[in-house]
C-alpha cells in the first residue's frame, strides 16, 4: 500500500475488516486502526485476492512437490519489509 504521503508499506490483509472510498480510500483494520491510501477501492482488493491466490498456490506447489523457496537475494530483492538482523549483525 502506498500513503498519500508517498510512503510505501506492507498491510497484513487477514486484519482489513472493510476498504471504503470516499474520495480517499480509507482501510479499516479489525482493532480499530484506519489507513488512507492512495490506491482505489478495486486496487486494494485485487491485491488481497493476488496475495490469498498466492498462499493458495504455494501450499498446491508444495503439496505436489513442486515448490521451489527463493533464495535469499531474491527474496531481499522483492522484499518491502527490511529483515531484522541477525544477533551477531547489530
């Protein structure tokens, strides 16, 4: 998700109770917190159906043995989250 500030940042779709536009699309999470966003009502729930699809699909891959986890530049590469470091990095 992006605010209308330009920040951009991860919002964990299992909390969203409700995504309202008016004019500003407002995301409603289930303790109460509320999020404007940039993005239009359509935007933001295609990108919690993509994100379910996906779980969806990662658990059919690994079922049929398929699944292939991405290495760890990959990963930091599509990464939006900065990983914590590791005890002996800080």
């Amino acid at each position: 998700m992006t605010r209308l500030n330009g920040e951009r940042f991860a919002l964990n779709p299992d909390l969203v109770e409700r995504v309202e536009g008016h004019p500003d699309t407002v995301v409603f999470l289930v303790d109460g917190t509320r999020y404007v966003v940039t993005e239009s009502v359509d935007e933001v729930l295609v990108e919690i159906r993509e994100y379910r699809a996906s779980i969806l699909a990662t658990a059919y891959e690994m079922d049929r043995g398929t699944y292939r986890s991405p290495s760890r530049q990959e990963a930091e590469a599509h990464a939006a989250v900065v990983p914590f470091p590791a005890r002996e990095e800080r």
